[in-house]
C-alpha cells in the first residue's frame, strides 16, 4: 500500500525550553516508516508547518495514498488544532489512523474530559479550571488544609508544563503556579493531589479494545523535589535527575484485583472519550487501593522508546505487527 506518514513539522527553536516535546514526534515518524516499509510498503512523509495545500494536493493527486498515518499534533505551532488536522483527512476522504477529531478534541480538553469521567461515573481527582485572569476558588483554597493540590496546563499534553513545583501545599504556592500557568499556557487545571503509586495503562484496539501489560512508574522522590511525579524533564531531558529517578517497570509488579480494577476504569475511559486504535490512561493509585484518573492520551507517543512500545514488547507484539495492523485497520475500516 502507499502510506503516507503525516505530522506537525516543528516550529519552535532548538533553544527553547518545550522544542524536545514538540521534536519528539520526528521519533516515531522514523520508527513507524521503516517498521511498515519492512513490510512492503511504499511510506511518504509530509510534515505540515503553516499551509495544508500540500495535503490537499496529495488527496487529489494521482499519488493519493491508501492510508495516512497521523501523527499531527497540532498545527502552525498551536496544539488545540490537532483535532482539526483529523478533520480535515476526513472532508479529504483519506483513510487515517488513531482517534477520530471528536475524541482528539475531547482529550486535549483536560478538563472536558475529567467532567465526562466524573459524570459516568468513573474516578478521577477532584478538580477545577481557574481561566486566564481568574483566581483559584475558595472551595480550593480550602482543600488545601486536607492535602496538597497539583496544577497543570488545562490543555496541553506530554507533561509540558509539569515540574516540582506543579504540586502545591499554600495559597501563596497555588496563586503563584496558576498565573504561570497562564502566562505560559492558558487556562489552568487544579486537582486533588494523589499521593500513592502511578500506573499507563496501555489500550490498543484489534479489534477490540484490550489493555496491554500494565507499567508503573517507580520514583526517586528527591528527584522530583519530594514528590513522586512524572515531570516535563522526566519525559523530554535524558540528563535530568527527573529522567533517572523515574525508572519504569513493565510488567508492573500488582496483585490481580487491582489490575483488573486498572483495566476496567481504563477500558471505560477509552471508550467513554471516543479513542481508536491506540491510546494511554494515566491513573494514580491512592494509599487505600483506589485508581483515580488523571489523563486519556488519545494517538500517545508510540515511538520505540516510548510506554507504548514497552508494553507492546512485553505483550509479546513486535513494533512491526502493531505498526501494520494499525494501517490495515484504517484502511478496512474505510472501505466499510
């Protein structure tokens, strides 16, 4: 088949402090082209800056491809569009991977997503959105008597925006990270803090939704600043003491009752956010055995070094055989 490997071609500088995040996906579009090109098949890359016309072109072009492969996350340097880059494979009727434009919007909406979780009934920290210009309510203030809160970027993803200070334990502390958050991002999420373990579960579909080996996320804590997260440096910056301190272990080492609790919640969050294909769910486990939420990662990283790929090596999956039934499942299911 002619595949076509779409995704955001980086914008920003070298030198600036979140380039790793948005140069990571250049990873996977190399790993995913010689694992299908192994295969047989004929991969193209394009990698869209400013301008869709060369998308467009290719659609209706005698070099149309059978299957995009999506990896766009976002568009023009603003991530809130990669929902719009789904979108628009579909108006140009090219069959594509990963989730569709509804559950992409869904999931970049952190807060959107944590109101659909809490409303089926499914856990997840308590929280609230503080918008540019505004302040943290009095409720949350208050929570602060009871525990630590965390704040992060309501609508960004790959942790951008996370580090020690993320998790906040004073007023002075809460007020001072939701308005950099909103100098730096925008709106502001605060949640509840979970102090306990920290689970990805990883769901693929083939062709039903299955959850593969669970991995855990085992933390130095003086490498986080005393609390056991999973910070921006811990996922982009392989020199951080972030980076050492936060080993994974896959299988994670759990009794069955809680692994089969993981894999429900995770399963229903799948489905409730509307993902395909692939995705990953971020849960934090508390001192008593409760799984709480924290993300639905709708098309997560699925480059060799990443979670995914650990989990589908330890399900006993070669990156190939993910990699080609991904394509024929786009394409099949297109043609429906």
């Amino acid at each position: 088949m002619q595949i076509l490997i779409l995704y955001n071609a980086p914008l920003l500088d070298s030198e600036h402090a979140d380039y790793a995040q948005e140069a990571g996906v250049l990873e996977s579009v190399e790993a995913v082209a010689e694992a299908l090109a192994s295969r047989g098949h004929v991969v193209d890359r394009l990698g869209m800056a400013r301008d869709v016309e060369p998308l467009v072109r290719l659609a209706r072009g005698a070099a149309r491809p059978d299957v995009v492969v999506n990896f766009c996350e976002g568009f023009a340097g603003r991530p809130d569009l990669e929902p719009h880059a789904a979108g628009l494979l579909d108006l140009l009727g090219l069959p594509y991977t990963g989730s569709p434009s509804e559950a992409l919007a869904v999931a970049r909406d952190k807060a959107r997503t944590k109101y659909l979780l809490a409303g089926a009934g499914l856990p997840t920290p308590e929280f609230e959105v503080v918008e540019i210009g505004g302040q943290p309510s009095k409720a949350m203030l208050a929570r602060l008597a009871t525990g630590p809160l965390f704040v992060k970027p309501a609508a960004e993803d790959a942790s951008l925006g996370i580090g020690p200070e993320s998790v906040v334990q004073t007023a002075a502390e809460l007020t001072a990270r939701v308005a950099d958050i909103h100098r730096r991002y925008g709106p502001a999420l605060v949640e509840r803090f979970v102090a306990g373990r920290e689970f990805n579960t990883s769901v693929c579909e083939s062709p039903e939704p299955r959850v593969l080996p669970l991995a855990e996320v085992n933390f130095d804590r003086a490498a986080a600043g005393g609390w056991g997260i999973v910070t921006y440096d811990a996922k982009w910056t392989p020199e951080s003491a972030a980076w050492t301190g936060t080993p994974v272990t896959c299988p994670a080492d759990v009794d069955e009752m809680l692994a089969a609790r993981l894999r429900e919640v995770s399963l229903a969050a799948f489905r409730l956010v509307g993902c395909r294909d692939y995705a990953r769910v971020d849960l934090r486990v508390d001192a008593s055995g409760a799984p709480f939420i924290l993300e639905v990662n709708a098309n997560p990283d699925i480059a060799p070094t990443a979670g995914f790929a650990r989990s589908l090596a330890a399900a006993g999956t070669s990156y190939a055989d993910f990699c080609e039934r991904l394509v024929m499942n786009a394409f099949a299911r297109w043609r429906v």
